[in-house]
C-alpha cells in the first residue's frame, strides 16, 4: 500500500461516521485534489464533502465553527505553504477558543496538508512551514513518515482530537509503499511501544552500539535511512535513526533516553535551518543531557534561501543524502 492509498482509505473509513466533513479546494471527483488523497469521497459521501472557493482563511474558519458545534471536520489545504493564509484562524481562534470559554467548547479540528520540496514546485508550493506553529499553545503537529501507517495515524488524530491538530504529509512520499521490516536495504524498524507519539527506530544492527543518532521526522526519515546504510557500506560507521511521529508535542523520553546512550547526535529536517524544529530539539538535548554528549548536537536542515523551482538548484537548497553523510562523518570522528 502506498503512503497516498493509506490516507485515502482512512478518509473513507472516517467518512462512515456522519459527523465527520472534509472542505477544501477542488475536491469534487473526478480531481479529487490536487495530490489524489480525496479521490472518490465527494462520490460516496456526497453531503459531507465541501469543495470551496479558493480562501484558505474562510475554509478554516468554517471548520473551527463546525467543530465548535460537534463535528469532526478535516481540512484539506492544497499546499502546506498555503498554511500561512490560515494562520490567524488557528493561532487568535482553534487554539484559544477552549480557554477563552472557561473550557466550555472544544475544536477538534484536523487541518490536513503537504509540505516539502522535491518536485520542483518552486519558491512558494515547496516550503516546509511546520515550525512556524511550534510555540503556539494547545496546537498538536502530527507528520507520518513512510515507516508509519499514516491512515492509522489520522483515524487516531481525528477520533481522538480535542483540540485543533496539524497533520502534515510528505507530498513526495505520497507514491511510495509503506516500509515493512526490512524492506529498505536492510534497515531493521523498531517501533517503540511505550511512545504514545508513534515513535520507531531505523538501525542496520540494534545488538551494536551506535556511533551516531540522526532524529528526524516525516520526510526526511527516507534520506535518513538511507544514510544508515550507505554511513555503514562506506565508512563503517553505525548509525541510529530516531523518526518521530509528533512534532509537536514531542517525545521527550525517547529523545533523552537516546541521546544520553549513543552521545553524537545529528538533527535532521527540511525546514529551514534557522530557528527551526531542529533548534528546539538541540535544544533540550543540551538541556538534559549534557554530561553524556561527546560532542556538540549537530543540525541539518535546508539553507536560509527560497526553494527553487529549477531541481538542480532546489538540491543545493534542501539536505540530500549527500550532506548528511557528511555531517554524520564529521560527528563520527
């Protein structure tokens, strides 16, 4: 199954409850969205699909208010750069509403919607803009990665939520299979089960001792597990991949536990370097673990410039397995 069919599913398997609504832009069959994910809904739940007119603003806005009054409603942004236009109702609204009326209303509000480069998409449909909402209070970010099953992951976001969720996709891992075992050169996929946030491991050898903890999430973790390998097959460097399945809040424990064992630690995303997830979770590794690093936390992300829509420029902006195994040496030595 790929990562694309897992979500679908899951929408169609949420749509069997009548509370539940999906709104955003050209989701009508036959296009079914810009990336497919909303194929067939608008075809078997014809009441319960809302197909707008193009105003990010307005679409959350409408969600937060069905929310308000019971609903269960996913929002559907077309591009994850889009997200910006949605900011006012998320940060001044979905987020404050629980408070602001001494905890009489909840927003379970589900905002769903692809970022990342990689197809060259150019400068204003390629960012990766999660980050942005990481110091807003009572805001969840949720990002599978293809070692997840992202269906699941939003079945259990959408029944579950209270308040409003982020649920972020990698647009380019929407074509890809799901990773099962050791499906990926060899990469062994332990899930970890006392993480509620959907935690795994990616090692070539869990018995060995690690040399280097990459933490990643979502679609990076590809790059990731691929530097397992290859830091292995061509340096002989053992690698650990810790890939996260919340960004927000994170999983604390297993990022100390991990970091106070292995010592090098390289934190992996897309989204630009500067004051990004990357930095909160530099961040509270020196915090706890200090006495245990052997060197400093090392950062990776993409460079401070607008994404390119030329792919060969767009891969000098954004990390590739390339840059990562360099970084990975330069820990290792």
């Amino acid at each position: 199954m790929t990562y694309l069919e897992s979500l679908n599913t899951a929408l169609h398997e949420l749509m069997q409850n009548d509370n539940v609504v999906l709104i955003g832009e050209d989701l009508l069959d036959p296009y079914g969205g810009a990336f497919k994910v909303s194929k067939g809904l608008s075809t078997e739940f014809p009441k319960q699909v809302i197909s707008t007119p193009i105003s990010e603003q307005a679409i959350t806005g409408a969600a937060v208010g069905m929310a308000m009054r019971g609903m269960k409603p996913i929002v559907e942004i077309m591009f994850g750069d889009f997200i910006t236009l949605c900011a006012d109702q998320i940060i001044n609204h979905a987020t404050k509403y629980h408070w602001m009326f001494n905890a009489q209303v909840d927003v379970p509000v589900v905002i769903r919607t692809p970022m990342g480069g990689g197809r060259g998409y150019g400068p204003t449909h390629s960012q990766s803009l999660e980050s942005m909402f990481l110091s807003v209070p009572n805001l969840t970010i949720v990002a599978p990665s293809i070692f997840h099953d992202p269906g699941k992951m939003l079945k259990k976001c959408v029944n579950n939520a209270n308040n409003p969720l982020l649920f972020i996709e990698s647009k380019v891992s929407y074509p890809k299979n799901l990773i099962q075992g050791k499906d990926l050169n060899g990469v062994h996929i332990e899930y970890l089960p006392e993480s509620n946030n959907d935690s795994l491991l990616l090692e070539l050898y869990p018995e060995e001792q690690s040399d280097v903890l990459i933490i990643t999430y979502g679609g990076m973790s590809e790059v990731a597990a691929n530097c397992v390998y290859e830091s292995f097959i061509s340096e002989e460097i053992i690698v650990t991949v810790l890939v996260l399945g919340s960004v927000k809040p994170l999983d604390t424990q297993s990022i100390v536990t991990l970091a106070r064992k292995i010592g090098r630690i390289l934190v992996l995303e897309e989204g630009c370097i500067t004051g990004g997830w990357g930095a909160e979770v530099s961040s509270i590794i020196h915090e706890r673990c200090l006495h245990s690093l052997i060197k400093p936390v090392s950062r990776l992300g993409s460079k401070d410039f607008p994404i390119p829509a030329s792919m060969p420029m767009e891969l000098e902006i954004l990390p590739n397995l390339g840059c990562l195994q360099k970084k990975v040496v330069e820990l290792a030595k």
